[in-house]
C-alpha cells in the first residue's frame, strides 16, 4: 500500500465518479466484481533457477481465498518458454520459432504441474486451456472455448490458460499474453482484468531508465499521450512491454470493463486490488460498452485484408452511422478471402478506421468497387445485400481524443 500522505498521480477527464477521492473510487469499482482474469507475467513467474514456485503457491493461495469469497478467476499464466529455457539448460533466450515451440513444450508440464499442485494444496481443482489465436478468431470454436471456460467455473475448477507456443506460426500468434487476457476478459464476460508485472503500476516514465518516475494511480482514458508514455521493450523474460498491457487495457475499457496493472510480486496483491486498496494503476471502463459480438469483430477476429474507401465513405460511416457501400469502395487489398471475412476499412492515407464482416467475397469485390448497388446483379450475376458491410457487422475503431483534454495533475 502506498504512504497515504503520497501525491497519488491520475491521468483523467472530469465526471461524477472521478472527482470523488481516489480511494472511494476503487471501492465502488470493486463492489460489483465478481469474475475476473488474472494475467500473470514471466517477470512474475519465473527466475534464474527456472519457475518461481513460491510466487505461483501464493497467488493460488490467494486465488482459493477468494473462490472462498465468492469470486470467479480465470488465470492467464505466461512461463512455458522460460521455464522451458531454465529446464533444457539453454544459455540463452530462444530465438526460432521451432526453439521456442520446444522450450515451451518442456515447459508447459512443469508449469501446469506447480499449478496444480499449489492450488490441490488448498483442495482446489485446476484445468490447462491452450488457446492460438485461429482458436478465437473462428467464430465456433470461440464460441466452444467459451462453453468450455463456463462449464469449468461451474464445476469450481480454475482455467489456466496460456498461449499454445508449441504449435504457434507468425500467422496465428496472439503476440504476448496481454492480448490474450483481454480476449479471454471479453470471451467469458469478466468483470475485471488484473495484469500482473513485475513493476508497481504505470509510469509517466520507464521506470527502469528513471527511477524516478512517477507512477499514475488511474487513467480514466487511454490516448495517443498515454500510449507514448508506455515503453515497447519487454522485460527479459517477457515478449510484451508495457505498451502491450495498455493497448489490453484500452481493449476491455471498450468492453465496460476495468483493468488494475500492478505488482504481482507484492504479498495479498489480488485480494489488496478486490478490497479497493490503492495497488497499482486502475484504467476505467468506457461508459457505454460495446457488444460482445462487435468486440469479437473488432478485436478477436483475424482480418484477411483491407478496402480502401474514399472520403466520403470515411464520413458516412464515422459519423452518420451508415453501412459500406460498393461506391464507396476504390480497392480491394489482401486476400482472397470470401463472404463472411473480416477485413480492415482504410481511409486514403491508409489510416485503419473500421473493422467489419463482408457481405461479398474479395474477388467479387474487386469487379464492383465504385459501383452502385442497383448495379451489383448485372455484374456478377448474383445480388446478397446491397451493402459491401452492413452498419451491425461494421465496428468503427475509437479514435483518439485531444491530448488536451486530460492530464497528469
């Protein structure tokens, strides 16, 4: 806990909530949190000597505490690739992807192992979920993985989840397990995200290159400023840096859900951040939330390429709220992908604007782009919709406020 006679930093726009005391804040954030997945780090997990199984029997400790209490947990646990690393004897980190496939298979067993045995201890029960990114993207087999997880909180057990290294490609790679916890946040319907590092919270600065830095209490939004102050160079055993647990956090904010990035090093840390103890940085939830299917749109599918659209297109459907049209549309990039894909719009500097779900396959698309819809069924024999994305299948990407707005006070 920090010395309550500490300037507590935030990074904030002005609201109800947010001009009450920070400790009031947290309180009522964490009065409805029932269910919540714990992302836990390799800086977290791991040392020289291999997996920190102290650290691994105190978190489970602290999980059966508060299973005990009511709460729902699901882990997000990093470690198979360094574990793997300190158990083959490597001298150093692997860098293929056939060496890092191997070291997580060695692994991933000693992992699970102090898992289970930590959380058996306390007479809890533990399941292995390995996820790939085509896993989720497909939109079945999320909605599998999803019954899975809900049946496995049913029956009392604690899911464990990790990315399935010993399989992955650059193709379906989820990128580090911060992405990974805030689709598992939107998939099983969470009402918190806690990320876990080795580091108390979020920094104005890297706090391994200024020690004195000043750490950011809460962050009512996250904007271009917030984006730069997070550093990209992951830690020596992790593959994300604090830019990928932001970009996590500004996810599930879209979702209406809160993320707390802290110290997962520190004593009592879950059960400290649940009792709304200042631990930590808190990023608040967007008011209005978006649908879980348009989440699973915008941020879970894998995209199969790219439409070009014109300015006025941009327009319409940033601001009127309109679907894509086919005269809107000037190219067709990536593919081929077919009807039901999920492709990026681009504006004309080729900035991502949207995300959505094609009524038309890419090489259909390409032979009525700047056409109008009263002309789709000369052309290609066949009409499905008028429109290229209709406005439910269409999620617009949330642009960036004025760095003005907020601040560091």
């Amino acid at each position: 806990m920090r010395n309550p006679l500490e300037k507590q930093f935030v990074y904030s726009q002005e609201s109800e909530l947010l001009k009450q005391p920070l400790a009031e804040q947290r309180r009522k954030i964490m009065a409805d949190i029932r269910r919540l997945v714990v992302k836990i780090g390799s800086a977290v997990l791991t040392t020289e000597n291999g997996i920190d199984l102290e650290v691994i029997d105190r978190l489970s400790h602290e999980g059966s505490v508060l299973k005990a209490r009511g709460y729902e947990l699901i882990f997000v646990s990093s470690g198979a690739i360094s574990s793997g690393t300190k158990k083959m004897g490597l001298k150093k980190k692997p860098a293929t992807i056939p060496e890092k496939q191997a070291a997580a298979a060695a692994g991933q067993a000693s992992l699970m192992r102090a898992y289970e045995d930590a959380f058996g201890r306390r007479g809890d029960k533990v399941a292995q979920i390995l996820l790939t990114r085509d896993d989720l993207s497909n939109r079945r087999r999320y909605l599998n993985a999803c019954n899975t997880l809900f049946m496995l909180l049913k029956w009392g057990v604690t899911p464990i989840i990790n990315e399935n290294d010993t399989v992955m490609v650059e193709e379906i790679k989820f990128g580090d397990n911060d992405n990974l916890s805030a689709m598992i946040t939107n998939l099983i319907q969470a009402d918190l995200l806690i990320n876990l590092t080795n580091i108390d919270g979020f920094f104005e600065e890297d706090p391994r290159c200024n020690p004195h830095a000043r750490l950011i209490s809460l962050v009512s939004y996250i904007d271009r400023k917030v984006e730069r102050m997070a550093t990209k160079e992951p830690g020596t055993e992790g593959r994300g840096g604090m830019y990928s647990k932001i970009q996590a956090a500004k996810k599930v904010a879209m979702a209406g859900v809160p993320t707390v990035i802290a110290n997962g090093k520190k004593e009592n840390i879950l059960r400290n951040i649940l009792d709304g103890v200042d631990e930590g940085t808190l990023f608040m939830p967007r008011e209005h939330a978006m649908a879980s299917r348009k989440y699973w749109i915008a941020f879970t599918a894998e995209a199969s390429g790219a439409l070009v659209l014109d300015q006025g297109a941009c327009e319409a459907i940033i601001h009127r709220g309109k679907s894509l049209l086919c005269t809107g549309v000037k190219e067709v990039k990536g593919g081929p992908f077919g009807l039901g894909s999920t492709v990026h719009c681009v504006d004309p500097l080729g900035r991502k604007i949207a995300v959505g779900l094609v009524n038309y396959s890419s090489g259909d698309l390409k032979k009525i782009v700047g056409l109008k819809s009263c002309q789709i069924q000369s052309i290609l024999g066949h009409k499905y919709e008028d429109e290229v994305i209709h406005r439910n299948n269409l999620v617009i990407l949330e642009s960036d406020k004025s760095e003005g707005e907020g601040g560091i006070t």
